[in-house]
C-alpha cells in the first residue's frame, strides 16, 4: 500500500523548498570557501611582499644610474656584458664597487653592483665574467652565477646575493640602470 500526501500542493511546495534551500546552503559553502581561500592567498601575498621589503643587503645604497645605447656598449647577445668602475659622464653614478650589466641568457638584461658581498668594500670587486657569466671574487672565492640574472653565490662561501639594480630599455636602444 503506497502513503500519499493529503495536501500534495503544500508537499511540493516543501520539496521546492528544501531544493532551493539546498542549492543556496551549497552556495554560501562554496562561496566561503573561495573567500576564505583568496584571504589566505592575500595574507600569503602581503607576507611574501613584507619580507622582500625588509632585506638589508652588506652593500650600502649609493646612487645608481647610467645611460648608454647597447650598440656603443656592444652589449647585443645572450652572453655579453658591460662594466663601469668609475664615472664617465657628469651623469653617471656606479653604485658602491660599479656596475656589470649583462645580457642573460633568458634574453634579459640584468645590472648588479660589482662589490662582492662577503667582503662589503667597495675596491673588492668581483672579477669580469667567463662565457658562462659565472663571476669570481677574487678575494673570499665566492663564484657568482650572472647567467640567468639572480647573481647568486655557487660555493656557499657568501649567503646573499650580489646586489642587483634595475634596468630600463627605450625604444631608441639605450638601456638605463638605476635603483
């Protein structure tokens, strides 16, 4: 024997009911978790972003900056560099040990501060790169990897970086490295 409801009018009202409460309890589950999830993506985000802020290289800030076209430089292929130690214009200023500027092998252009970071003075520069842009400091040993643009140390005689600048191209083919 099969139970029917009495008012089968308010029995499907029940049921449209409890499907349209079911759909929007879903929802907001859903919608509380996306919420949730782009908070912690936020809060990862700022922390990320905080602690760049807060990292103090060995290297002092100086005043960087340097104009020159690539062609006079000849710094036009993935492998080449350019340095400057001293100021050659009225307008440069070489940073702390002077700049390498290299053009990586990602076809990116890079600039760091010549001044090796284990030793922190400005006359102990590391050496001009090989065809690998590894650069050695001639003093602590330290071998620096320029290649991909991070100037990062290989041996683990220093723990940080060398000091990298910034680089802006024009469409007239200078490139300024500035701070």
């Amino acid at each position: 024997m099969t139970k029917t409801c009495e008012n089968s009018e308010s029995f499907g009202e029940f049921k449209l009911t409890f499907y349209f409460c079911d759909k929007i309890t879903r929802y907001v589950i859903e919608m509380k978790t996306k919420i949730c999830l782009v908070l912690m993506l936020s809060a990862m985000l700022s922390a990320l972003l905080s602690a760049c802020g807060n990292y103090r290289s060995s290297i002092p800030d100086m005043p960087v900056y340097v104009e020159r076209y690539l062609v006079n430089i000849n710094c036009l292929a993935p492998g080449s560099y350019w340095h400057i130690t001293r100021p050659q214009t009225v307008s440069d200023a070489v940073g702390f040990g002077g700049i390498i500027l290299v053009y990586a092998f990602d076809n990116q252009y890079y600039a760091f501060d010549m001044a090796c970071p284990h030793e922190a003075q400005a006359s102990k520069r590391i050496d001009l790169p090989d065809e690998s842009l590894n650069a050695t400091c001639p003093h602590c040993g330290e071998v620096y990897n320029l290649g991909f643009g991070m100037g990062t140390p290989s041996l683990g005689i220093c723990d940080e970086p060398l000091r990298r600048y910034r680089c802006t191209l024009s469409p007239d083919g200078s490139i300024t490295v500035h701070r």
